[in-house]
C-alpha cells in the first residue's frame, strides 16, 4: 500500500476505472433485466387481447 492509501481512499486512476467498468457491468446486466421483462408483459398483453377479441366476436356470431 502506498502512503495516500494509508491515510484515506486515496483511489487511483486504475482503482477508479475499476469501479466505474464493474458499475458499467452492473447497469447493462439491469439494462437487460429490463427489457427481457418489457418483452415478457408485452407478449402476455398481446394475447391477453387475442383472447379477449375471440370470446367478443365469439359473442356476437352467437347473437345473429
């Protein structure tokens, strides 16, 4: 350890670039998370409203 180490966070350029890459990794990974989710809901939206479409017009054939 170097003496500023000693004596406080004395980070280095290298320590910072460190914790600035591990937080890069971290936002991607949640960036990802995010959208895989978005997807999951928009496909559970899109035929939840298939389904209902079916059953109105099912509906109103029956009703002629």
């Amino acid at each position: 350890m170097s003496r500023k180490d000693e004596q406080g966070l004395g980070l280095s350029a290298d320590d910072i670039a460190l914790i600035a890459g591990i937080l890069l990794v971290i936002a991607d990974a949640v960036a990802l998370l995010a959208i895989l989710k978005a997807r999951e809901e928009k496909s559970t939206t899109g035929s939840e409203l298939s389904t209902i479409a079916e059953i109105s017009r099912k509906k109103t054939r029956g009703k002629r």
